[in-house]
C-alpha cells in the first residue's frame, strides 16, 4: 500500500486482462494450473482476474514466479525487474506477472546463499530487491508515480486506467527513480 510502490501511464492499463482470460479459457489444463497456484476454482479464474489491478513495478521485486510444464505449475523464486508490469491483488501483492500471464505468489525465504541464475540487467542491485508484503487492510486507492511526465496519480482498485486522477505527491516519499522500460 505504500505510495510509491507500483507505477504506471495515467490513463493508460499496463495489462490486457481480457486477453489473459481468453488465453486460459482456451486452454482448460493451463486455466485449471493457474487457478491452483492461486487457490482458486478453475471457473473462478475471469472473475479474479478482473478484481485484480494493473501497475508496473517501480523496484526490483522478488516473487514466486510460476511456469507451466507437464500439465502442471512450476514455481521457481525470481527477481522481477522495475517496469515490469503486474497484475496486484487487494492487499497489494504481485499475483500475475502481464508479459506472460504466470500467476506469482510472494517469495519464500530460502536457505543458505542463494544462487543467481539467468541474466541480470543494467543497475541490478541484490542489495535493492525489495520483496512486497500484504497491506494490514483492503488498499482501495493505489498511489501511483508516472515515470513518463514525474506525476503522481491515484487508481482504483480493479480500475484498469479509465478513472486515474492525478494527485499530488505523497509527503515523505522519495520519487522513484526511472523505469528502464519506459
């Protein structure tokens, strides 16, 4: 819930939710692996999908990132990187990943030092990855940093764009630095 979090283009959804819906009704295997990751019913999976709101990652963000494999999810620990754009739940908690609809749970602490694997990017910190906990209460407004012309805005839950309003920035928040994707 903290303002600041998640960003965005005013106006503008960072994630098609219908497409993603019409991609896992078209595939009842992946729409039932989906649903499981996220403890849902298969016939469920719409109707979560659309309480769910659109924003980019303003931070790297470590998650449980899902894959599918066999007729089954894979869950595998990932780093996301900032302007990465993701479907947040009502607590503010990344729980699909738009680029490629995998459903995301939060991080799970591991053991010992962990290995890096894959490609890093330009500015990649270890020591900067934040990791997102549940909001104590239901977060109704998103506050949102538009990276694009340095506004602030404010979104509804499960609104996809059309009602964003600009508002001012939060007191004691310091403007997050620009989204690499953008």
């Amino acid at each position: 819930s903290a303002p600041g979090l998640y960003g965005g283009t005013r106006n503008v959804a960072t994630c098609d939710v219908e497409k993603q819906i019409t991609a896992l009704t078209a595939d009842p295997a992946k729409n039932k692996a989906f649903a499981s990751v996220q403890g849902i019913a298969p016939a469920a999976v719409p109707g979560y999908l659309r309480s769910l709101t659109p924003v980019q990652l303003q931070m790297d963000t470590r998650v449980t990132n899902h894959g599918y494999k066999n007729g089954a999810p894979t869950s595998y620990q990932a780093v996301l990187q900032a302007g990465t754009a993701v479907l947040v739940d009502n607590r503010g908690v990344p729980r699909v990943r738009c680029a490629c609809g995998n459903p995301l749970l939060p991080m799970v602490p591991q053991q010992g030092t962990p290995k890096p694997t894959g490609d890093s990017w330009p500015g990649f910190r270890q020591s900067n990855v934040v990791v997102v906990l549940p909001s104590v209460t239901v977060v109704n407004v998103f506050i949102m940093y538009d990276p694009r012309n340095g506004d602030w805005f404010s979104r509804q839950r499960g609104d996809e764009g059309a009602d964003d309003e600009k508002t001012e920035p939060p007191p004691n928040v310091i403007k997050p630095p620009p989204s690499p994707n953008t």
